[in-house]
C-alpha cells in the first residue's frame, strides 16, 4: 500500500512562506500598474483552497486580476470551487506572462538561493514550519510506500526536506506537470492501493482524475477529514503496528 503526501499545507505549515510570497507578488505586480492595495493572506488561502490551479503563479495571476478589477473580495467569495485560472483569464481577456510573475515569485520565497533573483532577499522558505516530525515519518517509511506528488520544483523540494528532516526517495515535482493530472500519481503507485493525503479541493480533483482513468485509491483532506497529517499518520501506525 502506497501513502502518497501532498507538501505544503500538508507536511508543511506555508503561513509565512508561499501565502506570503504570493502577497508580496501581487503587491508589487499592482504598484506597476499604479495600484497601492495590500493583499489579505486569508483571501489568498481562500482562493487557492477553492480553485484548481496547480501552482502559486497561477494564483498570483488570478489575485493580480481580480485587484485590477476593483473588486478582489467579492470575486474571491464568488470564485466557483474547482476552477482554475483559465476561468480567470476568459471572464478578463487578459493574461499576464508566467515567466514574470514566475521570477518575482521565485525572488521572494527563493530569495538568494534564486540564480534569476530581481533583487537580493533572504528567501521566505526559511520561515516554513514541519507539521509532522521526521520519526513519524521514517516509521511510516518502514511500515508501508510512502512518497509525494507536489506543485514544488526540485530545488524547492529538497529545501521541503530539509524543512522536514527527511528525505522522499519517491516524488512527482513540478518538472513533470501539475496536479490535477492523474499521470503524475501513476508514475509512483503503477496502479497500487493507497491514499493521497492533501489539503485543498484541488488534491481531491486530482484523485477523482486518478479514479476516472486507472481506480481506486483513497483520498484524505487534512482539516476536513482529520484534524492534521500528525493525527492521521500517527492513527494509520497504530493499525499497522
């Protein structure tokens, strides 16, 4: 049996590290358009929990829009769940490049670790928290198949693990695509029973697309389904042991 983990919001607490980076991002693609507003971090947490959207450039677009709009927290409140941004990007008209949002995002939450930094910044990613201690981990490893699938690129998952404490010897990265493609979870289960823990509606599209085209395989939701990945880990050793 395969547990299969989502990372941030998941494994990692990201309070202080992509919502912000994102916050940041918005902010400063709005002063160029000659907008002053400051962004509500629950708006963003909103919006992303709600929508499919696969990574943060993409919310920071959606964000960037609805700002411009003159209207953020209504069309936040109104954003139909399981939407992503080529909703956003239909009712607007307009798009914004990936690669710029991409290089200010990475300055922000990559800071100095980033080659294509815009300016020198410490890096957000130092401020992420574990929401799960190593040792459960390396039990569980011990105990059952264990990996990830995550928006996160390469470098940004080895700066995840060192966050953790531990090292996944299986993960999907963002190299290979984003989530809700069903593709991506095969590459590691091969058609094997699991469990995907996640935490948005997007990890939980991301599961009913694996289901359509290869079966079964559970999916728990961190805050609905069970109050934390700890919680759920340390409930799951207690069967297996």
């Amino acid at each position: 049996m395969w547990i299969v983990f989502d990372i941030d919001g998941t494994l990692i607490d990201v309070s202080e590290s992509y919502d912000m980076a994102v916050k940041l991002t918005v902010e400063y693609f709005l002063r160029m358009f000659g907008v002053e507003k400051k962004i509500d971090l629950e708006l963003i947490r909103k919006l992303r929990s709600k929508g499919s959207f696969g990574d943060d450039f993409k919310v920071s677009e959606a964000l960037i829009l609805f700002s411009l709009s003159g209207d953020l927290e209504n069309l936040v409140n109104e954003f139909p769940p399981g939407e992503g941004i080529n909703w956003v990007r239909e009712r607007f008209g307009f798009e914004i490049h990936r690669g710029s949002i991409e290089r200010v995002f990475n300055t922000f939450y990559l800071g100095n670790a980033y080659p294509g930094r815009l300016f020198d910044f410490p890096g957000l990613w130092k401020r992420e928290k574990p929401l799960i201690s190593p040792e459960l981990l390396e039990e569980l490893g011990r105990m059952t198949k264990i990996g990830v699938v995550t928006g996160r690129n390469e470098l940004e998952l080895r700066l995840a693990e060192k966050i953790l404490g531990f090292r996944f010897e299986k993960a999907v990265t963002r190299e290979l695509g984003l989530k809700p493609n069903p593709d991506l979870l095969w590459r590691i289960v091969r058609g094997e029973k699991g469990v995907y823990v996640g935490d948005t509606l997007n990890d939980e599209l991301f599961i009913e697309n694996y289901r359509r085209k290869y079966g079964d395989f559970d999916f728990i939701m961190v805050g609905r389904d069970v109050e934390n990945v700890s919680v759920f880990v340390e409930n799951l050793l207690e069967v297996l042991r």
